[in-house]
C-alpha cells in the first residue's frame, strides 16, 4: 500500500514537472499573424509579441525632415496598397527622428485607412532588435503566410568587425533562394550610412589581399536598400520650428519670447540642437506648466 502511494506521489511529482516545462517553453511559431498592427519580434519568447499602442508622435511634428517624409510616406503609401516600393535606411546625425518617422508612417498609413471595414489591410509592423538579426530568415518565413502588409523595422542598426549576421539580413533582403516575401519590406535607421564603422572599411582597404572586393563584402549591405534617406544635424531655425510645433499641438501656455529665450538655452545646456533635443526640452515645459503630452 504504501508503495502504491510512493508511485501515485512520484506520478503527480512527474506531471507537475512537465506541466511547469510547457509553460516555460516558447509557445510554437503560428502560420499565421497573431490579431493586432503592431508587433515585436521575439524569438526568445516564442516568437510575436503583440503591442497594443506604438509610441509615436504626429507625422506633421516632424520638422526639418520634410523631404525624408514625403519619400518614406509615398514609398509606404505604395507598399500598402500592394505596389512594388524599396527597402529603405535612414541614416545619418542622433535625435533627428529617423525611428520617430518610421513609426509616425505608419501610423499615419493606418489612419488613412480607418474608413476600410476590412482591418486584415492595416498594415503590420513588426520591431526586431538587433541581436536577433539572425534570426530573420525563420520570422520571414512565418510571414509568408500571411496575406497582410508588413513593414519589418530595426533601430540602430550597424554591425562591427567579427560580426557576420550581416550576412543574414543581406540573404534575407534579396540573396536568398527564396527572396523576401513579397508582402514584407525592411525598414532600418542607422547613424553609419553603410552599416559598418569608418575606420573598419578603411582597415580593409589597407590590409586585404584585394582592398576592392574586402570593402565591397563589407558595405554591399547596404546596397540592398532601395532607399538611402540622409538625416543631418539641424540649424537654429529648423530647432525653433520644432519647437513651435510642439507647442502648438500640444496647446502649450508660454509667451513667444519666453518660449525662444528658453529653448534656445535649453539646447545650449544639451551641447547641441536636435528633434531628440527639441521634444526632452517640451517635456519638461509642460511639466514645469503642469500640462499633459495627451
């Protein structure tokens, strides 16, 4: 009998254990998006993780890019509507809002789109980090599945000398057997315009056996997008006109001269003048005059 018992115990023990296992485990790719617009891609944790609201900012907030704006707004304008439209990277100088439009875009895309009952046609977007580059190939073939729009997006992408996931994400984009899905476009921001730091594309030109092709290698990469949008350091005015967005938008209380005198010492005190600069100076202005960012 109490043998009987001790099996009974070291059963439920065992069930538990693989219990406790399932709920660790990754949950299994799905051949199919999860519901929702937004996503970010972790494959660690089994593979879509819905985001329920994108930290964005209004399309028209975005001074002294209007250039890059229109370009990264026709281009995915395009791609939602089932047209042919380029990879695109955004580079160039900290705190110009590269990230800041590719979100904005899409939610400005989406919000074109709110008449359309049909929510299977908003278009996706999906954030994967740096580090899980690699891992590209296996999320893109869970997309190709699907039928909805999807714009895979990586912030502060760059890769440095022993790292060889580039070699992932050039496959991916347009060298693989299968070719990137044609419901799928990449978009990526960067401060380096070929992804790789200067003074390693120099080392390969002084050192390699053949300088020609050791730097083709290393910055064909980012021949693969069919956009370069540059991005550069913002005068005076373009920060001012920054600013004054924001506060128009968000109905900020302050006098014209009061708001100028304070701005441009705010940006004198950071070392220098951007959009990161410009909204971090609002932020605190509007806490100062006890008003919310709604």
């Amino acid at each position: 009998m109490a043998k009987e018992k001790d099996g009974e115990g070291k059963t439920a023990l065992l069930a538990r254990i693989a219990a406790a296992l399932d709920r660790l485990a990754p949950a299994p790719l799905g051949a199919a998006l999860p519901d929702g617009d937004a996503f970010i891609w972790e494959p660690a944790q089994g593979g879509l993780i819905a985001v329920p609201q994108v930290a964005h900012v209004h399309l028209s907030l975005l001074k002294g890019v209007e250039s890059q704006r229109e370009t990264l707004l026709a281009n995915t304008q395009r791609f939602a509507e089932g047209l042919p439209a380029n990879n695109a990277l955004l580079w160039g100088a900290r705190g110009m809002g590269k990230s800041s439009l590719v979100k904005a875009v899409h939610e400005e895309v989406n919000r074109s789109r709110k008449g359309e009952a049909d929510k299977e046609k908003n278009l996706v977007l999906i954030e994967i980090h740096r580090e899980d580059i690699d891992t590209l190939p296996l999320l893109l073939r869970t997309l190709r599945a699907s039928k909805r729009r999807v714009v895979l997006f990586c912030d502060d992408l760059s890769f440095d000398k022993d790292d060889t996931s580039y070699k992932s994400l050039k496959a991916a984009l347009e060298g693989g057997i299968e070719g990137r899905p044609v419901n799928t476009i990449f978009y990526a921001t960067s401060n380096r315009r070929h992804l790789m730091p200067r003074d390693l594309v120099d080392n390969e030109r002084g050192t390699a056996i053949n300088p020609g092709e050791a730097v083709e290698e290393k910055v064909s990469l980012s021949d693969r997008f069919g956009l370069w949008l540059g991005f550069h350091h913002c005068g005076q005015d373009e920060y001012l006109a920054m600013i004054d967005g924001y506060v128009g938008f968000y109905d900020l209380k302050i006098a014209p001269e009061e708001l100028r005198r304070r701005a441009l010492a705010w940006a004198m005190g950071r070392g220098g003048r951007s959009g990161r600069v410009a909204w971090q100076f609002i932020q605190d202005l509007a806490g100062e005059l006890g008003q919310t960012l709604d």
